[in-house]
C-alpha cells in the first residue's frame, strides 16, 4: 500500500498541476467539450472489458495457478469487445448530432479508453499477486508522463487536440511498460481464444460489467445530459468542479486496490477478520475525508480562485454540494468491496441500477432548473441512496458491522462540527484555518476518545513501532 500511496500522492500532485493548467489554457466551453468526451467513453468503457478485470483480479487472488489461462483469453476478448465499443461510440455522437471538434475528441479518448482497459487487466494482476510496487510505478510513470506531454500541447498551443493525444500518448508508454513488468515478474499468459472458457468468463463477469456501467453511467452522465441540456459552458463549470472532487477520489482508489483482494482472501479464510477490516476501512477514511470536506464548504470560493481563477467563480456552489459525495463514496466503497468479495455482485449490480434510474429520473428534473447546481444536488442524493441499500444488504446478509463504528462515526461527526463552528467564529484566512483546523480537529477527537487500543496498535505497525 505504502508504493500505491505515494505514487498516487504524485498523481494528485500532477494531476492538481495539469487540470490547473487545462482549465486556464482552454475556454469554459471548450472545457466542457473535454468533459464530454472523458464521461461518455467512460460510460461506453463497460464494452470493452465487460467486467472480466474485476472478476479476474477476485479468482487470480485465490489461484495464483490460473493466471496464464485467465490473462491469455482475457486479453485477445478485449481486443474484440474494443472494436465493437468503436463503432457503437460513433453511432451514438452521429444520433447525438455532435460537432465534428467533440466526435474527434471523443473517438480519440474512446482509444486512450482501449488502451487503459488493458492496463487495468495487467494492474489487476498486481493487486492479485499483491505487488503494489509495480503498480504504484506504472501510476508514477503514467501521471508523469501525462504531465510532461500536457506542458508541451499547452505551451506550444496546440490546442484541445494536443490535450487529448497527451493523454492517449503517455497511456500507451504505460501499457507497454506494465505488460513487461507482467511477464518478467508476475506471470507469462498463455495467449488462446478458448471459445467455452471465453463464454464461461463474459458470462460470470456480467455482474461486474453492469455494476461498471451503473456507476459508469451514475457518475458521468450528469455532464452528457448538462451538455444536451443546457450547453458547453455550463458543463464546463461543472467540469472544473468534477475535476477536483476527481483527484480527492484518487486517494480512496489506493485503498480499494488494496483491500479488495484482501477481502476476497479474508471471506474465504477468516470471516471476522473480514468484517473488522470492513469497520476499519470506514471508520479511517471517514476520519480523514469529513473534515476536508466540512473545510472546502467554508472555503469553496476561495479554492476555485486559487486553482482556476475569477472565470470560474461559478463552480463554488456545485463544490460545496459535490464534496459530499466524495465522503460518501469513502464509506460507498469499502460496502463494494466487502459484497464483491462475499460473492454478492449481483446484489452491487441491483443497487447502482436504482441508483442510476434515480440519478438519471431527478437529472431530467433539476437540470433544466438549477443546471450544474441541481446535478450536484442530485449526485449526493444518490449516493445517499446507494449507502442506505447497502447497508441494508449487509445487514440482511448477516455481515453487520460491531455497534461501536457508529459511535465512532458520530464522534467524527461531532469533532468535524466543532470545527465548522471554530473555523467560522475564527473567520480565518484558507492557509492559516488549515493548521488551526488540523489542531482542533485531532484534540477534539482525543478527548472523545475516538483510538481505542487498535488503533494505536495500527498506528505503531504503519510507523514500524510494534
């Protein structure tokens, strides 16, 4: 975890550094372009892998044996399932009657989409294996390359196509780079197109692959129908918005490669220890992201000046709203993860179906309204949604949580309000409110007696101490 963290804390870093840079070279509407192309081929992404990645990373963690076999069919079936996701993505820009820019755009996007679907396949052969040094190098690699190939379009002015080719560019190093990390250290495949095993593999990783499209389709369809709706510049006030909730995310990511295999492993081995890991998971990651979450609300003016400048001032409101939901995807996520490991994908792909009808319903109806304010307001209501489910799934499955996490959970809640109330009494400017915050915050949560002893124990075994 330790490889996979740092290098995601140089993504945040790069990735900070270019959507700056990106937001300020292009025009809103332009933006809002580039916003478009990346929601739609991650939704349209499902076709290519159709869930066979996730599958493969829960069965390979198990059976380390059948590696060769999985990753020398998987591989040739995504090359077939790419150049069906190919012509259908065109048909729908042709219906969509999109611009000859954004089909452009779109198409090579929908490339660097192909590409990075077999680089997941590889990375989840790293997180099966439990080799996050090599996946926390080709992170390292990717977002540095991205950076580099991003400064050069931007300063030789080359537009909003040299942006999209610095993306499909440093993702083709990548690949070439992690497919020979995979068979000088992980595992040579065994390359056939073994028609019944083809089927058997497409047919088991449906769940996934729908539970892909959900989400897919739950998270980026709000700037497709912003587009459709209401046009380029407000999707590109969205856009700048998402971009920054997008790199929060980031850190949950290296958590949820981590654990799911671990969980996959602990379902089958030791049941308790699955449960606490999934307490665990929810409680740190709650403690870290409420109160950032509670500080960009205090501050959400200020930190779109800071980053995109006065053209975007719009986007504070929608920032304010869309932080939510980053806390609820660190408690969303590790409720994936432990019904994904227990078999009950099925049960995940039920609960973004609702998801997805309610965020796509209350889209219709807010958009035309409140535009980007109303998709945010409608993205935390489905993610509060989707908690209430899965909580309810786990408790019907006989895997609830110990009575103490809720305890702790109202302790963040009241530590993170006692900082909102300080903060805003205080009426401190950004840079100073981070460490006065940060001092609050933790003495608040010591006197609640928020660590029990295990948490000082994984306390002292992260800093070497046991």
């Amino acid at each position: 975890m330790s490889w996979i963290l740092v290098s995601q804390i140089i993504a945040c870093i790069c990735g900070f550094i270019w959507t700056v840079l990106i937001a300020r070279y292009m025009s809103v509407s332009e933006y809002g372009i580039l916003g478009f192309a990346i929601s739609l081929t991650g939704i349209i992404s499902f076709t290519m892998d159709w869930g066979i990645s996730t599958h493969i990373v829960r069965h390979i963690s198990t059976d380390h044996s059948s590696a060769p076999k999985y990753v020398g069919n998987a591989i040739p079936l995504k090359g077939i399932f790419s150049i069906g996701t190919i012509f259908l993505t065109l048909v729908i820009l042709i219906l969509m009657k999109s611009d000859e820019v954004t089909i452009c755009v779109t198409l090579l996007f929908l490339i660097q989409r192909i590409v990075l679907s077999l680089n997941e396949l590889i990375i989840g052969c790293f997180q099966a294996f439990e080799e996050g040094k090599y996946q926390g190098i080709r992170n390292t690699i990717l977002n540095l390359l991205q950076l580099i190939f991003i400064l050069i379009a931007i300063f030789s002015d080359l537009g909003i196509y040299g942006i999209t080719f610095a993306y499909l560019l440093a993702n083709v190093i990548t690949c070439i780079y992690s497919y020979y990390v995979l068979v000088k250290h992980i595992t040579k495949p065994k390359y056939e197109i073994n028609k019944n095993f083809c089927k058997k593999i497409t047919k088991v990783s449906i769940p996934f692959a729908v539970t892909g499209l959900l989400f897919s389709i739950y998270y980026s369809i709000d700037m497709i129908m912003l587009t459709h709706l209401v046009g380029n510049y407000e999707t590109g006030v969205y856009n700048a918005t998402y971009k920054l909730i997008s790199v929060l995310t980031l850190f949950y990511s290296v958590y949820g490669s981590v654990i799911f295999p671990v969980m996959s492993r602990l379902y089958k081995n030791n049941e308790k220890l699955l449960i606490v890991s999934f307490e665990k998971s929810i409680k740190y990651l709650t403690l870290i992201m409420v109160p950032i979450a509670v500080g960009t609300v205090l501050y959400s003016l200020d930190i779109i000046r800071l980053i995109y400048g006065h053209k975007y001032d719009a986007a504070s409101a929608p920032l304010s709203i869309l932080i939510w939901t980053v806390c609820l995807l660190f408690i969303n996520g590790p409720c994936n993860s432990l019904l994904n490991a227990s078999h009950k994908e099925v049960s995940v792909t039920k609960i973004y179906l609702i998801a997805a009808a309610f965020n796509f319903t209350l889209n219709l109806i807010m958009i035309p309204y409140l535009t980007y304010t109303g998709a945010a307001i409608t993205t935390v209501l489905s993610d509060l949604l989707i908690l209430i489910i899965q909580f309810y799934v786990i408790y019907k499955s006989g895997q609830k949580p110990n009575k103490k996490l809720y305890y702790d959970i109202g302790k963040i809640i009241i530590g993170s309000t006692i900082l909102a109330i300080a903060l805003h009494l205080l009426n401190l400017n950004m840079w100073l409110a981070l460490p006065v915050g940060i001092i609050i915050y933790f003495a608040t949560l010591y006197l609640l007696k928020l660590f029990d002893k295990d948490d000082k124990y994984v306390i002292k075994e992260i800093l070497g101490k046991n």
